[in-house]
C-alpha cells in the first residue's frame, strides 16, 4: 500500500522552502502541547486533589495515566498517519485538545476529568508522528535545493518540545496562581485552535484517498490485538513500577514478558503490525535509536523532578526560586539545540550525540559536590552543564531517527519515538520513589547522581558504536 505520507500535495518551484517554513513552525507548535501538558499539571495536583477530596495518590494518576496514553498513543497515530494521512491525522488530534481541555474545566467529578485527561493526552500525541510525515513529504522536494531544511525543522521541533517540556511547572504555577487550575487545560485552547486554522492554510492536502475495501478494513489495518497486547504490556509494567517498594505486585511482572511474547507472535503472523517487529529486527540502528532516547529521559526526568524535589525539601527554597535554579537546565539546552544543528550539518548526527553523553556524564558526576551547604553558583553550573546535553542529545538522536527511517515508516517509526521517551519518564519517576521513598536527602540525591551517570556512560559507550549509530 502507498504510504498517505508520501502522496502529500507537493509545492512546486520558488516556493519549497516557504512552504517547508511554514509547515515546520505549524508542527512545532502542535507538538510543543504534549510535553507542555505532562510537566504543567505538576503544580496543579493539590488544587485539583482539594477541589474533588482525594488524595495525592489518587491525583498522580493524572501524570500516570498521560504517560501511559502517550506510550500506547504515540505509535498507533503514527500507524493511523501513515494509512490516513498524516493532515488528517494531526488536524483530528488538535479538535481532540480543544473537546477534551474545554469539558475539562468543568468535569463533574475525578473520574471524568481522568477520562478527558486520557482523551488530551491521545490528542496531543498526534503532532509529533503525524507531523514528521508532513515535513518529510514536503521536504523530500525542498531538501533538493540545499538538502538543509528536513535538518532545521527538527532542531526547530526538539527546541519548542525542551521549552515546553522544562518551563511547563514555571507556566503552570503562574497559571494557579492566578487563575485556578481549570487554566492549565484553558490554555490549550487558543493555542490548538491557532494550529488547527494553520494547517488548513498552510500544509497541503493528504491527497490520497482511502478505497471502499481498506475503509471496511480498518480494524485489520490498524491491528486491534496488537493495540490490546502492547497496551497491556506497558500498563502492566507502568503498575508494577508504581507499586515498587510500597506493597510491590510482583505478579505483575509476569504479565509484562507473557504480554511480550505474544504481542511478537501476533506482529510476526499479521501483514499489518501495529508494531513492526521484522523492522526493529533489520534496522539495528533505529532499535538503538529508540533505546538510547530511553536511556536519554530516564536521566533527563530524574534529574528533572528530582533536583526541585531536593532544593525545596533539603535547601528549603520555595518553589518560584527552586524554578529560576532549574532555568539554566532547560534554558542551555535551548541555546546548543542551534549548535547541534550546525555539527549535523558540517558532519552527522553522531557528533552531537557523542559530545552530549560526555557532558551528561560530567553534569550527572557534578550532583555529588552538592550538599545543604552548596553555593547557588555552584548550583546553577550544575544545571547548565545538564543542560548543555539536553540540548545536544536531543537533536542528535531525533535527526538519527529520521535518518535511519524509511520513509513510508515515518509515523510509526517516529510515535515510536515518542513512546520510548514516556517509558523513559515512567523509569525515572520509579527510580525517584525507590529512593527517596517518604523523603527527600542529599544522600539520596548522590545514588540519582551514580545511577544516571552510568546510564550516561552507556549511552556514551553505545554513541561512540559505528555499528550501532
């Protein structure tokens, strides 16, 4: 079957790299609202536990629920952009941010703002998929000018998705304060439907159309048991993680391999997968792509919760202040985005790649000098050098992925992406549980540090692989 991705109406002439432009900044403004949306709720949980009278345990499930919705999510719109269209695809997911964000504010009660929480994070989870399929269609003709702009757009998307990501909690406690929590899901809206008329506009028609006989087969295409078993496998995993150290439920953990297996079975029998095993078994370095964006957010997130954590329980600074210490970490990674795009673009991905790991390893070492008594200038050295990697992995890893995909396989490839960075996030947010567990030390603090750091070296160790990268 022709890819809908690859049948885009295509610009014509002078007019490419307009083109190209225009649909990049529409895709980087869809796609900043997932992360925006999972690290902005953070400030919001005991107002929204105060306002339906549960308890933080329960509220988490918010965050929880996002991630898992996100990692189910992100390779099946990008298995739907592919068989669809990827417009259609990404436009359906914005009108699915406005629904869900506007009954949000007025659910009548936990259960329901839970559900409509699921529907947000399936919406949002459109743009990164659906729009790498838009770029590539459109910059495989704009690409023949300078071969530069497929480059610029991703450096564009990884530093919208890092802001989003890093000043969520920043936006969000703003938002709060001063007009409730129903504000965090409100500010959604003109923001979604800005992107909504844009890509109307802007980004051209999905021109192939789906035939009688593939529409009376979409439950085949899409691979419904597939669905279910990866579901299941990750949800299974997601619990037992949870659950770790406070009544661990251990049988859980059987699930996630019985799942496992037989959610290869069935991919390797079905000539539609929704999750293509045959591919992530020819393609060892897409397969390392995705475990190294893993390995990549497991640091990113433990650092990222657990340094506020400390400096407000162990320093005692309130939390606008334990925000402006962490600006360094998003604001640096910002500013060597750029810097990536110009190594790629002089030699490959790699370079970025290997350098980022060399700092990450440097910056997560760095933890073990802080102590009750550190300097708020050591402070935030600590936090640009991190910063320095966000910056520099991201990028490099994100145009890996595009290079080492086909381009039929694009949105499945790149929701893929995507999930592995939730499973990332699901790790680290375990790994803080266990140790911090009822409260947060420095000492604590110094195990992150060794455990992230040598994660980093194994992403340096695998970066520095000619056979794997």
């Amino acid at each position: 079957m022709t890819s809908a991705a690859s049948t885009m109406a295509a610009p014509i002439g002078s007019d490419h790299q307009r083109v190209m432009k225009r649909v990049t900044w529409v895709v980087s403004l869809g796609v900043l609202l997932n992360p925006l949306n999972s690290s902005m709720i953070s400030v919001a949980l005991l107002n929204i536990g105060s306002s339906f009278g549960v308890g933080i345990t329960t509220v988490t499930w918010l965050i929880s629920s996002f991630y898992l919705a996100a990692t189910v999510g992100q390779p099946l719109m990008g298995k739907l952009a592919d068989l669809f269209g990827p417009r259609r695809v990404f436009s359906t997911g914005m009108a699915l941010v406005i629904i869900s964000s506007l009954l949000s504010a007025w659910a009548p009660s936990f259960g329901w703002l839970l559900a409509l929480r699921i529907l947000q994070a399936f919406g949002s989870t459109c743009a990164f998929p659906a729009g790498l399929s838009i770029i590539r269609s459109v910059s495989r003709t704009a690409d023949r000018d300078d071969g530069k702009s497929s480059t610029a757009a991703l450096g564009l998307i990884s530093i919208t998705a890092n802001v989003m990501a890093a000043f969520g909690p920043t936006l969000g406690g703003l938002l709060v304060a001063h007009a409730g929590w129903q504000s965090i899901f409100w500010i959604n809206v003109p923001v979604a439907v800005l992107v909504l008329i844009l890509v109307f506009k802007w980004i051209p028609a999905d021109m192939r159309k789906q035939s009688p006989e593939e529409q009376k087969g979409v439950l085949h295409m899409i691979d419904l048991p597939g669905i279910v078993l990866f579901s299941g496998m990750f949800a299974s995993l997601m619990f037992f993680l949870v659950t770790l150290g406070k009544g661990t439920q251990w049988w859980l953990l059987i699930i996630v391999p019985v799942a496992g297996v037989l959610l290869i079975l069935r991919e390797l029998r079905t000539d539609k997968p929704f999750l293509d095993v045959r591919m992530l078994a020819s393609n060892i370095r897409l397969t390392s792509v995705f475990a190294q964006y893993a390995g990549l957010n497991i640091v990113f997130y433990s650092l990222f919760f657990g340094l506020p954590l400390w400096l407000g329980q162990v320093r005692g600074y309130d939390p606008q202040t334990a925000g402006l210490l962490m600006l360094p970490f998003a604001g640096i990674g910002v500013l060597t985005t750029p810097l990536a795009v110009r190594m790629i673009r002089r030699s490959s991905y790699r370079q970025p790649v290997i350098i980022g790991s060399i700092v990450l390893v440097a910056g997560t070492l760095l933890l073990l000098v802080l102590g009750p008594h550190t300097s708020v200038p050591i402070i935030l050295l600590v936090a640009a050098v991190i910063g320095i990697s966000n910056g520099m992995n991201n990028m490099g890893l994100s145009t890996a992925l595009y290079s080492h995909t086909k381009p039929e396989e694009t949105g499945v490839a790149s929701g893929l992406f995507q999930t592995f960075r939730s499973v990332g996030s699901i790790f680290s947010t375990s790994l803080l549980g266990l140790i911090f567990g009822g409260s947060v030390t420095t000492s604590g603090l110094h195990i992150i540090a060794v455990v992230t750091a040598v994660i980093s070296a194994c992403l340096l160790a695998v970066g520095c692989s000619r056979r794997l990268t």
